[in-house]
C-alpha cells in the first residue's frame, strides 16, 4: 500500500527523488497516528538542513509532532496549501499533502532510508 | 445535573434599560464638572443589561453544566485533580491574609513572612532539599525557574552549555521550559520497562549537557528505580539532575528527591498539596534547590535576623525576580494549611493511598483494558485503548461515552509512547465507592465497544452538547462574542 517510488524513515517521513531535488511529507501511518491536523509549521525557504534535523512541526487534535528532514539539502519550497489547508496531509499523504522540496546535498544519504517494502515491515513490528 | 434547554449567552438575553439593581432618585444637585479632566470609560456597546433574577439563573445555569471536583471524580492522569479541601480555603480567606498590602512595611507582616518562612522549611523537609523559592506562578514557570538556575550556574563556572537531555516519558512541558531557557532538547528514549534506558543516558551524556529533566515518576507512573545511578552519570560530566516533582503525591512522605541526588525540583502546590486547578487556581510551582545552586534563586529571599523576618535583594548572583511580588501568597497558606493539617504521617498516607487507589483501578482493569508496560506503577497507570480497536472504537469515544456516566474522562494520548493512551490518576482523594463507578463505567464501556460500538461512536448522548468539532475548535476559533448586525 506504501508506494515504491517513495523512501521512508523509521520517525514515518517519506522522501520522493526527482533528479538533484527531492519531496518530503509524513507518512499515511504517521497521519493516522496524529489523527486531525490543525497546523503545520512550515520552515522558511533556503533554510539548510542537516539529515534529522527538523524541518517544522505537524499539529494534530492530540499531539505536536517534530517533522525531520530524511536527508541533509536545503529547502526551495514549501507546500503553503497547508497553512491554509492542514488537512491535505490527512487526505493525502503521500502526494498533495507534501512538505517542503529539497535540493539534495548528498544522495548517498537516500541509502540510509527504507523501500516501501522495507516500510511496511517496520510498521508491523510497531504495532503494539 | 439538570438538562437544560439551550442556554443562550447573556449578551442575547439583554434588553435595553434592564437593571440588577435600582438606585434611589437623585436627591442632590447634580454636579456634571466633577470629573472634569479625569478620564471616565465610555459606555461599552452591547453591554447586557439584565435584571437580578436574570444573571442568578444564567449563571446558576452554566456551572450546572459545569464538572467539578465537588462534583466527582476527576481521574486526569499526571495533572492529580484531587480535592480541595474547605478549610484551605477558610484560611485564605481570613481578612487578615487578604487585606494585607504587597507593599507593606516588613515590621507590619511578620506574621505572612514567617508563614511563607515555615512551607519553605517544611517543602525542604518533605523533598530532602537545601533551600526553597515560592515565587513561581505555575508548574511550567518552575520548570523555567529551576532550568534558568541550572544556566546561571554553569554561566557562572565559563560555560552555559549546549543541551538538556529529556526522557520521551517526561512531562509535556520539560522540553518547553529547557527551550525556552535556550537549550537544545535531546531526547532520550524509553526502555522496555518504561524506563530511563542507564546505557543510552551514559551514551549520549557529556560536558555539553547542562541537565537531564527527570519526571519521577514519570508519566506512565513508574518510578524511576535506577535514578541514583542516572544522578552519578550526568554529575561525573558536570551536568545537573533536574526532577519534574509534578507526581510528588506518589512519594511525599515516603521517599525524596533530595536523597535521590537530585539538585532541583519544582513541586505544583496546585496538584500535590490540594490547593484547586486549572480554572479554579492560580498555580503555585515553588522550586527547591540543593546547596550549590541556592545563590542563584530569585530575589527576595525570606531571611531572619534576629527574630525578625525581611526580604533580601542583596544577592548579586540571583537570576532576579520571576515573578512579581512574591508569588500567589494565599495559595501558599493553602497548602501550608493542608501539610500542617495532615502532619508527617498523614503526608505519607497521601501517597499511599494515592498509590492504592491507582493499583486498584490498574488491577480492576487489567485485561480488559490493554496495558503496554507491565512495570509495577504508583499513583497512576497507562491503559490504551488497543483490545476496542478491534471494535472500531478510540479512546476518544471511551473517553466521550464516560461523560454519559457523569465522569470525567482520563487524560488522553498522552504519554506519547502509548497509542491511544488513557492516563488514570484518582489520587488519594476518592472513596472505594467512587473508584467502583468509574471501574464499573469502564467495564460497561467495554462492553458496549463490543455489542454496539455506534453508541460510543457518537458519545456523548447525555451532555448538554453533544460531540463537539475539535478541528474546527481548532482551526477556526471563535473567541469572543460579536454583535450581528
């Protein structure tokens, strides 16, 4: 159900590549996890991250989630339909409810990350 | 409670002219110029006019809606709703204590001095700590207090440093107060037991750690059984144990912190020491410190000299004031009624209680409701909602069909670290009989997620308003009340 084209991290981001670029957002797990978001604190563009650094804040009706950027770049975009439209990240997840664009700084790093099927067998483990 | 019918605002209630009270006829000349030059405020628009039967009954009304720990249970996991006795309250209402000026010569309040001179000796005696500040507001302003105490110290020896370390079972607040006091959090994760993992805290432990914030116990309500061991680690690198002492109903009396080798705690006189909450408070979030940090707490300290009490500002290493005055006085006499009320032994009995009450709902549930962590817990305990999700139903609907019961719901998704958490705290305040409902109005609840998971779905049947929009409470708050035109 994860898609294949699509990295993943154990905190439940996802990573698209396209080219030297890449798209962040937080996984359909991840969303269901939070339950109804409300806010989503986007990072400014140009803002350099380092790999697990945090790119903003997600804020459901229940918590206040980190957002951690899978690989080190800097952000060229952020999806500003969410400031206004939280709730795309709830309806999807995995494409117009993405975060913030990257110009990757390292590809090396997307080694680091999971395949879908990867993914889906962390989630197993998690359930509790 | 009585069901009332929708209750509209007192603004909509309003009919011009109409007065509470009549004033007698004029029977003086008037005299217009006497307020000439000083500013007089303008008449408010839509300012409800009503008469006296009108706002006893919109009032009445609306604490009939209201729930309250005069009312019952209140079983707020890590935020210990417990009740506030009467006499508290009959103390701090003495004339004595409430006409007594803020600014007024030390010669003429000893007597509030040596009050606030004894629950700072008394909180020392209960936390095994060295010296006490009453000034913080809240719980989370002690947080900041004790984490600014913990920076001027290490400013103070060359080096603030860079990082606070945070077990991912604190409170929600400590990551707050370490940011705000311009550190950077790093987490620390849970062991299986629900602990601080020992190995991870050695791991990530060095001298650019300038604390670790403990919540003791933590907020699944285990106690943190290796915290000498955790204290050795971060003072061999010069850092400092800070303890969240929010769930300090689970050990006064029992254990300290002070011989745990913490160096500062806050404790919430608003939860521990039985004076209200939330609404009904202010807080009061005193911070005791050992020895080496006790140069750095706020100005004015309380000294006595020659048996008169006085206010020292002279202590050039004090991180200054944190709050004005000299923090929420009649909560203060709040709490030091209720301490002195119950006396060593009955402090202890608080705990205890506190402690049995928790095991017996854990035990009365257990199995029904599912728990993650089988570690023995104190004053509160842990359940999620994993067995009622088979049923397609959350700890949201449990926590909205409890309302329909005439209880409180628990604390909900939160710790963290349990999905779908439902944090039962009774505290030591609740009789056999008042548990019994709440274990019974559980059971039924799970009973009911089984035959007819719809009836929790769209809980609560029985308030006054039904299931209310969070998301959009949320996202589109309406705060205040606008005239239509």
């Amino acid at each position: 159900m994860y898609p294949e084209n699509l990295y993943y991290t154990k905190d439940h981001e996802w990573l698209k590549v396209e080219g030297e670029e890449a798209v962040v957002g937080i996984t359909d797990f991840a969303q269901k996890q939070l339950g109804d978001i409300i806010y989503v604190d986007l990072p400014q563009v140009g803002k350099i991250l380092e790999a697990h650094q945090t790119i903003g804040t997600v804020e459901s009706v229940k918590s206040v989630s980190d957002v951690y950027s899978p690989v080190s770049g800097e952000v060229i975009e952020v999806n500003s339909e969410l400031s206004q439209t939280p709730d795309l990240i709830n309806k999807d997840p995995h494409g117009q409810g993405w975060i913030v664009r990257l110009k990757i700084k390292d590809k090396s790093e997307i080694n680091n990350l999971m395949k879908a099927a990867d993914y889906e067998k962390y989630l197993e483990g998690l359930e509790h | 409670m009585i069901n009332v019918i929708r209750e509209p605002l007192i603004f909509e209630i309003s009919s011009p002219g109409k007065t509470a009270v009549k004033l007698p006829e004029l029977d003086v000349p008037e005299k217009k110029d006497l307020l000439n030059g000083v500013p007089v405020r303008n008449d408010i628009e839509g300012f409800p006019e009503v008469s006296e039967t009108e706002i006893t009954r919109h009032f009445t009304r609306l604490s009939q809606m209201n729930y309250c720990v005069d009312f019952g249970f209140y079983p707020l996991g890590s935020c210990t709703m417990k009740y506030n006795p009467k006499v508290n309250e009959k103390v701090a209402s003495m004339s004595c204590f409430t006409s007594s000026h803020p600014l007024a010569p030390e010669k003429l309040v000893q007597g509030n001095l040596e009050l606030m001179k004894t629950l700072e000796k008394l909180l020392c005696e209960i936390t095994g700590m060295d010296a006490v500040t009453l000034q913080p507001a809240a719980g989370a302003h002690g947080e900041l207090t004790g984490m600014m105490l913990i920076r001027a110290y290490h400013t103070a020896h060359g080096n603030p440093r860079k990082y606070v370390l945070i077990p991912d079972s604190a409170h929600g607040t400590n990551p707050s107060s370490a940011h705000i006091c311009g550190y950077t959090v790093k987490e620390i994760k849970s062991s299986e037991k629900g602990t601080i993992s020992v190995e991870d805290l050695a791991r990530v432990m060095d001298e650019e750690v300038a604390a670790l914030m403990v919540t003791n116990p933590n907020t699944l309500g285990v106690f943190e059984s290796d915290i000498c061991q955790i204290a050795d680690i971060v003072h061999a690198k010069g850092g400092f144990l800070y303890m969240d002492g929010a769930n300090m109903n689970a050990l006064a009396g029992i254990t300290r912190p002070g011989d745990m080798k913490v160096d500062v705690l806050h404790l919430n006189l608003h939860k521990t020491f039985s004076t209200p909450h939330g609404g009904g408070g202010p807080g009061s979030g005193p911070v005791a410190v050992k020895k080496i940090l006790e140069p750095y707490l706020p100005v004015p300290v309380i000294e006595e000299k020659d048996g008169q009490y006085y206010l020292n500002y002279d202590r050039p290493q004090s991180i200054g004031r944190v709050k004005s005055f000299y923090g929420q006085f009649l909560v203060m006499l709040k709490a030091l009624a209720y301490i002195l009320a119950l006396g060593p032994k009955g402090i202890r009995e608080m705990a205890e209680v506190a402690v049995l009450n928790s095991n017996y709902i854990r035990k009365s549930l257990e199995g029904i409701y599912h728990l993650k962590y089988d570690t023995p817990t104190l004053h509160e305990c842990v359940f999620s909602d994993k067995y009622q999700k088979d049923y397609g139903v959350s700890n949201l609907d449990i926590a909205k069909r409890l309302l329909d019961y005439g209880l409180h719901p628990p604390t909900m998704s939160f710790p963290l670290i349990v999905h779908g958490a439902l944090m039962i705290e009774p505290t030591e305040t609740e009789s056999r009989r008042d548990l019994d409902l709440f274990i019974e109005a559980m059971k039924a609840i799970d009973r009911e997620a089984k035959e007819n998971p719809e009836l929790l779905k769209s809980a609560p049947h029985l308030t006054y308003v039904r299931r209310l929009d969070e998301v959009q409470a949320a996202r589109n708050p309406i705060l205040r009340w606008e005239k239509k035109e």
